[in-house]
C-alpha cells in the first residue's frame, strides 16, 4: 500500500509536438530532422535545464516533460516559443520548425523507469491538440496556480472542452505571447503595482494643481475611492491558539480574499499587501486610507478543545461604522470543511449581485444627483430595480442598465444584468421574441467583454437554453461553475436549469446548498428554488419560496407552479383561487401556452401538465397565444381534425 502511494505524485506536464512534422519529413527528411536536434541542443535542453524541466520521453515529432511548477513550465514553454521564432526568422514559412505546447498540473503515476501514465498526462497531450501553431494552451488548474504570480505573461479564456477519455469537461486558457491586453487575468500584484502608480501620478497631479503642500494633506484627508468599490481582508487574529489553529486563521484569511476575488463587483487587495498587519491592533480607516479600499474585513479564531468560534465583521472604511458581522461556532473535527465553509459564507454574504458592499453602493448612488451619476452607479442601480421582479421595476431596470452601456459599453457586469431585464421583460408581456433577442445579445456581449465572469456564461447559458439548445446551455453552465464554484449566485441560475439538463434532483441539492450559503437570498432568488422544488415534488418547498413573492412578480409559469402545488398537496380551494387570480392577470395562460416554452424537456413538460391539469387551467391554448412560439407544443386533445 505504501509503495503504491509512492508511485504517484502531483507534476506539472509538458507535452509538445511539431505542427506538420510528415509534410516537413516528406519534403526534406535529412534537413527537418537536422532543424529539430539543432532547436533540441540550443533552444529547448538549456532552458529545460534552466527551468528545472525533465524530458521523460521522445514520442516521434514530439516529447513529454515533467516539471515540478507550473511557473516554470509555463515560463519555459514560452521561452522556447519565443527563441525558436526567432532563430528561424530567415527561413522561410514553410519550412520552420513550429511547436504547439500543451500543460496541464495533475496527478500522475510513475513507473519505474521513470515514465509517467495517468489523466494528468493524457490531458496535457489532448490540450496539445488543441492548441495553435506556436502557441501554449494551459489546463484550469494550471491557470488556477498562477493566479498572483508576477513572472507569467497574461492568460485568455479559451473555451471549455471535452476530451477523448476524459468525462469531465477541461477549461482551457492560452497565454497572450505577444502583445494583447486582457481585462482580466492579470496577476493580482500587476494590478496593485498599477493601482499605486495611478494614486501617484494623481498626488502630484494634485500639488502641480494646488502649487503647495496643503493640497497633499487635502487630497489625503479622504480615500481615493474609485466608482467601484474595494475591500481589503485583514489577516484572522489568532486568539489564544496553538500554530495549528494560526494555520487555519490563515487559510480561512486566504480563502475569503480568492473567493471575493471571484466576483467582479468590487477590486480585492492581494493578500501580500495585507499581511503586514498580521499580529497587529489596527483602525480599520487607517487601513482604508493606507490601502485606498471602501470596506475592511477583519475576524478572529478561538479553539478550544474539539470546537472551533470564528467570527467576521466588515467595516466602512471611511467612518469606521461596522456594516455586518458574522459568527460561526463548529466541531473542529475537519478544519479543512470549516475553513472552506466560513469562507463560502462570508463571501456570499458580502459579494454578488445582491451582497452588502454592493448595497452599500447602491445607498451611496441614490444620494447623488441623477445628472452626475457614473455607468457603475447606473449599473448599481439598475440591479436593484431588477431584483423587485415586475413590469414597472424591470422597465426602469432596462432604462438604467442602458444608459449604463451608453456611458460604458465595456462594462460587462451592466451587460449581464441587461440581459436578465430583457429575459424577464418577455416574461411580463413584452414583445417575447424580440425581448429573447436582445436578451441573447446583451448576453453574448458580456462574455465577449469578460470571459472571466462566471455569471456572464450563466446568463448566456439561460439564453442559449432559452432558444432550446440545452447541450450547449449546460456547457456554458459548466464553464460558470468552474471559474466560480462556490458562489450562492451561480449555483442558484444554475438550479433552475438543473432540471432541463435531465438533473432534476441535482437541480433541488443545489438550490439547497445556495440557501445554506446565503440564508438571507434576496427576493428574486425565491422563484429559481422554487422551479427546481417543482421538478422534483417537493411542493410544500415550491409553495414556501413564491410566498417570499408578492403577486406582482408572478410571471405564467409561477402561477402554474403555485396552483399546481396546492392541486398537487390537495388542497382544492387554494389551488382554484390561484388559477382564478392567474387567468385575471394572463389571460392567455394554458398548458399549452407553458410547455411550448422551447427550454423545456419532456420530463418538465409533463411535470407542468400534470399539475395544471390538476390545477384545472385551460389545457388547450388559442391559435393566437402560441403564434409566439415558433414551434408550439400540441396536446393529443387540443388538435382538431
């Protein structure tokens, strides 16, 4: 058992081949070969040698290589790239040796002359494959390694893919060789060392301005707060506690800031800027203004014996007013399912569309005057009128989110939320089709934007699903769950779709997991939960969240759901109540009229005519009302002839 677990280790692998190698063989077999030992010898044996990279084998046109960092196999990949261009500047085209460069971190197992099998292997030589002629194509771990290192060039999105062998999808990232700007992506401390530049060049713009000292001490009296809000987390005081619980304050202080960096809200300080206030009593506006951040996140750990009480308060960086606090007491059994659950908590708490320092951006927004409002706080405020869910609040949501674009066409987060607008717009008797449209392509937009942002492959995911493409739908979902697992947000769009996906039961566990995340969801996130409760029978659940909705922000398909849940518990009364208040609001509604919703699959069709049959809503909808839909579903007894 030992020796088995010796035989395997965690590497970062190199695979590379020569792009067209039998076409350059063919034409000159003596000089290719000549070419690819002479790039060997000088290019790609001293940089291995340089970079710690070890050749475990030669496979015809190409070679597998181990390295013990995906710093250095990144940073060497592109060297040998980079020196093999340029040695073979004067050559022409056709007849330079290229290389693609694929790299993947996994678990591998080692043979014993050295070889290494395994899926870490096998994916690093299907992204290979994948990859274009002289470029790197990294796995999502690799990309996920290499975020706050500083030696690594910029990474772009690159899609994600299934692979021969492999069942579950790899996220793929290429790295930007030559030039390119990415909006996100950057090392972390790329961005502060930006940041303080900027807050420089704007000290001394401020004396050139003021002609004299007294204009520094003014421009420092209060935090240069950008329009997008910034949070720094303190290091976790460790109270009391041994090194082991001191290692579960950092690990708890880490987690906190790679979660909160995942959301696009609000810019996060890396963490080497606050570490130096390890150990030591601070004013959180102190640090507000040192770090020029809107909000301070500060807590503390106490153990004792096997339980463990973590607690967590943000605080307003300019008046020092504490906004939220949090406390956790666990069994300490499994610190590592503790660290990662009161990171989930917090992060949820205080991030995402409806989090706290986005509220927090919202007050500050309504007190300006609407003339001097900035994209970001149309953008705030736009979010907010969404979350009401009804006619009027969604059609000022859309007036605000587009001027929001019209000030800032590349401020992707306002594109995201159009998106929704539009979605739920049709939904509310807007021009559906059009309504769909524009939905798609304020989606589309956003991941063209920001191909980073887990909530802009959501939205594009419900739009896709909403054309009835659900294998591609499930892909984007997938994509937006990698790059941001454990975000409330995520998991609840998610939950709505589970079910089309053919994961029904999937679909209820996330939804009950989004919950736990964020007890206190916002509004508009009732009815998701209540969609995937639905799909599964679980209709005291159903009827539980779309009381946390008034009538007004019923859309068709929560009054089926509503009436079809008292029909289905046999509660006769309430369930005809409601079908009377839902033909009063939307005439139109039938069976029919639902299940022709193109995102549908047959088991949510049936799901919906069994209970709004029981319900006793009109079960045949009229030629007029399913003109909508470009392929209306029939029922056997509403087609005549």
């Amino acid at each position: 058992m030992l020796a088995a677990q010796a035989d395997r280790r965690l590497a970062a692998i190199l695979v590379a081949d020569v792009v067209g190698y039998a076409r350059l063989v063919e034409a000159d077999e003596a000089g290719t070969l000549a070419a690819i030992r002479g790039l060997r010898r000088e290019v790609i044996v001293p940089l291995l040698a340089s970079h710690h990279g070890r050749i475990v084998k030669l496979m015809g046109d190409g070679v597998l290589i181990e390295f013990g960092s995906v710093v250095d196999a990144v940073v060497c990949a592109v060297a040998v790239q980079r020196d093999a261009a340029a040695r073979q500047v004067e050559i022409a085209p056709a007849r330079r040796i290229v290389f693609r460069v694929g790299i993947n971190l996994g678990d591998v197992v080692v043979e014993g002359d050295g070889d290494l099998l395994g899926d870490g292997v096998n994916v690093a030589a299907r992204l290979q494959q994948l990859c274009e002629p002289g470029g790197v194509l990294i796995s999502g771990t690799v990309y996920d390694h290499l975020q706050g290192k500083p030696d690594v060039l910029p990474l772009e999105f690159a899609g994600v893919h299934r692979v021969k062998n492999i069942s579950r999808p790899v996220r793929t990232y290429r790295v930007v060789i030559d030039g390119g700007r990415l909006r996100r992506g950057r090392p972390v401390l790329y961005l502060i060392r930006r940041f303080r530049l900027a807050l420089v060049l704007a000290a001394l713009l401020a004396l050139l301005v003021a002609g004299s000292t007294a204009a520094w001490w003014s421009w420092r009296a209060e935090p240069a707060f950008t329009a997008k809000p910034s949070i720094a987390v303190l290091p976790f005081a460790n109270i009391g506690g041994d090194a082991a619980t001191g290692r579960l304050a950092d690990g708890i202080t880490e987690d906190i800031i790679t979660d909160l960096a995942q959301f696009p809200e609000f810019e996060v300080v890396a963490h080497n800027s606050t570490e130096t206030y390890k150990g030591r009593a601070v004013d959180a506006r102190e640090v507000s203004r040192s770090l020029n951040v809107n909000f301070v996140l500060e807590g503390s750990i106490q153990r004792a014996e096997d339980r463990v009480r973590i607690t967590a308060q943000l605080i307003d960086g300019w008046n020092g007013m504490h906004l939220w606090s949090g406390r956790w007491d666990r069994p300490a059994d499994d610190i590592f399912a503790v660290q990662t659950e009161i990171a989930q908590e917090a992060t949820n708490r205080l991030g995402g569309g409806a989090g706290l320092i986005q509220a927090a951006g919202r007050e500050t927004a309504k007190r300006k005057r609407p003339g001097s409002l900035s994209a970001y706080e149309l953008y705030l405020l736009g979010t907010e009128k969404l979350e009401q869910i009804n006619r009027a609040d969604v059609e000022e949501s859309i007036r605000l989110l587009t001027r929001a674009v019209e000030l800032d066409p590349g401020l992707a987060r306002a594109w995201i939320k159009l998106s929704h607008a539009y979605a739920i717009s049709g939904e509310f008797g807007s021009d559906r089709k059009a309504a769909q449209e524009a939905a798609m392509r304020a989606a589309q937009k956003a991941v063209m934007l920001d191909p980073y942002d887990a909530e802009a492959h959501a939205v594009l995911g419900s739009r896709i699903g909403d054309t009835g493409d659900l294998k591609r739908a499930e892909a984007e979902y997938a994509i937006a769950l990698d790059l941001s697992p454990g975000s409330a947000e995520i998991l609840t769009f998610y939950a709505s779709w589970a079910s089309s996906f053919g994961k029904p039961e999937r679909g209820a566990e996330v939804a009950d997991r989004a919950i736990r995340l964020n007890p206190n969801f916002p509004m508009w996130e009732a009815a998701p939960y209540a969609y995937s409760y639905l799909m599964v029978g679980r209709y005291e659940d159903v009827i539980r969240m779309l009381d946390r909705q008034t009538q007004d922000n019923y859309t068709r398909w929560r009054w089926a759901a509503r009436a079809g849940a008292y029909a289905a518990l046999g509660r006769s009364e309430e369930a005809q109540a409601a079908v009377k208040q839902a033909l009063e609001r939307f005439p139109d509604l039938s069976v029919e009229r639902i299940i022709s919703n193109p995102g549908y699959n047959d088991a949510e069709r049936l799901r919906f005519i069994k209970v709004m049959s029981l319900a006793g809503f009109p079960r045949c909808g009229r030629a007029e009302d399913l003109a909508v839909f470009s392929k209306p579903v029939r029922l056997p007894d509403c087609v005549k002839g």
